[in-house]
C-alpha cells in the first residue's frame, strides 16, 4: 500500500525534526518534504504533491493561513491539516474557511496528531471535541441580526443528514456516527459530502454554523 506523503511546516526546526520523527515510524506514512515558512509551503506543495500538509499558522511573512489558500488553489486534492498552539476561535474558522482540513492544537498527544492525519489524509475533516465545542460556543453566541434579520429557509436536508450533522455537532467522527447509526463509515463520508454540496458550503463547519443559526440543532 503506497505511504501517505506528508510535508511538515513550521518555522521552529526542532519541531518539524520532533514531528518527522513521530510521522516517519508510522508505517503508512512518510514525510516527503519540510518548510520553513508559508511562501515556502506554497512552493513546496505544488512541487512535491503531498497528500497533507501538516502546517502551523503563526509563522514569518505568510502566515498558515493564507498559505493554506494558496495551496489549495493551485492544489485542491492537498489536504492541509493545522497543527498550532493558537485557540482562538477566529483563527480556527478562519483557518477552515481558508482550506484547511483539519484543526489539531500542538499538545495533542502523538497518538490523536496521528489519527488526525490519516483522517485528513483519507477524505474527512479533524476536528476533536474540545475544538467542536469551543466553535459551537462562539457560533451561538453571534448576533443573528447579520442573517437577514431572521432564520433562513430550512434547508433540503433529510431526517438522516439532519441526524448526521446533529451527531458530528456534538463531536463525533464519522466512524464514531457509523456505529451509532449502524451504517458504514463511507455512508458517514458520502452524507458528509452530499451536505456540504447541498448547503453550498465549504466545509462541515459550515454545516454546524448553519444549522445552529437556523435553529436546526442547539
């Protein structure tokens, strides 16, 4: 089976030495590449084709952020996976609503930054419980008054989609839901997708966000 490609950012060379380390002992995955700052991620993801880039945000010059968008514009196969000690709940929205994958704050243990990477690698977003919640809490706490004056119209989603977003609201991944509803993991993903396309939406959180604005969960 061909080894997940990863390209590691971070402007700290002992931490992309610590996480080549951890990733490379993994037997599916192999780190191809290493950057040092956003322009530099850029240049490298177009070249190399990593499968993801594990990156963080605050860096010199180009940020995570606006590297993230850069490479999935000229790249929208790369998933880009957000590996940062920031907590802000702007910066995590705004990271997502950029392209990025997947949010992992940087003392997550080994085996949850591992998980995170092979999830990202095969299709989903990664988001733990505590970063869902703290996006949850921030989302209901905005004033409603920017969404024309009032709720939306509901959306065309059907009682099982209705049940999958409230599932993954509350933290659940997709496998974690598939138990749960006794269906397969790539029913999970497929309902995933065809949300996200449904609502016009770029990615689950924005699903969230909707559906907690429009009253569809709380």
């Amino acid at each position: 089976m061909p080894k997940i490609k990863v390209l590691l950012v971070d402007d700290h060379k002992m931490v992309r030495e610590g996480l080549k380390s951890v990733i490379n002992s993994r037997d599916d995955l192999k780190v191809i590449g290493e950057a040092n700052d956003g322009e530099e991620a850029i240049e490298k993801a177009i070249k190399l084709n990593p499968r993801v880039v594990v990156m963080d945000i605050n860096m010199p010059g180009v940020n995570g952020i606006e590297a993230a968008k850069k490479i999935k514009e000229a790249k929208p196969n790369i998933r880009i996976l957000m590996l940062t000690m920031i907590e802000n709940e702007k910066f995590i929205i705004d990271a997502l609503s950029s392209g990025a994958d997947g949010y992992l704050y940087k003392d997550a243990d080994i085996t949850e930054l591992i998980t995170a990477i092979r999830r990202v690698a095969e299709g989903e977003e990664y988001l733990n419980k505590e970063i869902t919640e703290k996006i949850l809490r921030y989302v209901a706490g905005r004033s409603l008054t920017s969404h024309n004056d009032g709720k939306l119209s509901p959306p065309p989603l059907t009682p099982r989609e209705l049940e999958i977003v409230g599932l993954i609201a509350k933290g659940l991944t997709s496998r974690a839901v598939a138990e749960k509803l006794f269906i397969s993991e790539y029913t999970v993903i497929k309902h995933r997708k065809n949300i996200i396309k449904k609502l016009k939406v770029k990615n689950f959180t924005e699903v969230v966000s909707y559906a907690i604005l429009n009253g569809i969960i709380s």
